[in-house]
C-alpha cells in the first residue's frame, strides 16, 4: 500500500519561504499524479485544492491564490513531491497534505480531492508575525 508522509512544515512571518516534501514509500511514484491540499482552521470540512502534477511531471497546475507564489515539483527517482511556498501569506495558514492516485493518462492530475485514493496525515504551516 502506498505510503505517503508530508514534512517541512513550520511557524514562519508573513513573506518567508517553506518547502513541504512528501515522502512515498510502499510503491514508486512511477504513473501517480500527485497533488497539495490544504485545510485551514475553522475549516475542517474544506480541503481545497493547491496544486497538481502529472506523473511525468509535464502538467502542473494551481489554484489562484497561490498561483505565481507556490511551485509544485516532483522527483519520482527519489519517490518525492515537493511544494516550494515562497511569500507566505497568513491566509496559507493550514494543514497541507500531498495525495497521490494512479494513472495511465501520463498528463492527468486533478483538483478535486475525491478523485486521489493516498493521502499523508498533513503538515500544518502556520503564518503568522
């Protein structure tokens, strides 16, 4: 069963950087499109969308209020996603967890949550002065 563990999370001032990675262990990452969601406080039933990725690394994708500040990449050689988070904003304020769901379409990925089977246990990355 895939496995994945998020990792790099903090209390960081508005304007600061983080990188969360997502580990997988289990299976590859070979043919996973992989995606960042994030849930924020008060918002327990809301994990919304972040960002994307193909399988191949192709085909990225953002939601607009990260987009320009937030780059989504993968290392599938060393079974690992990342979220590099530049600019942080008190609103990114949340629990970010990394998905994951097999596929054959080599440019698929999704920003709907129901549509990735794995999922981490979160990072929480707190933004505040």
């Amino acid at each position: 069963q895939l496995q994945l563990v998020e990792s790099g999370g903090g209390l960081v001032q508005p304007g600061s950087s983080l990188r969360l990675s997502c580990a997988a262990s289990g299976f590859s990452l070979d043919g996973y499109a992989m995606g960042w969601f994030r849930q924020a406080p008060g918002k327990e039933r809301e994990r919304e969308f972040v960002a994307g990725i193909s399988f191949s690394g192709e085909r990225t994708g953002y939601a607009d209020s990260v987009k320009d500040r937030f780059t989504i990449s993968r290392d599938n050689a060393k079974n690992t996603l990342y979220l590099q988070m530049n600019n942080l904003k008190p609103e990114d304020t949340a629990v970010y967890y990394c998905a994951a769901q097999y596929t054959l379409m080599e440019t698929w990925f999704s920003d709907d949550r129901n549509h990735y089977s794995s999922w981490g246990q979160g990072t929480q990355v707190t933004v505040s002065s």
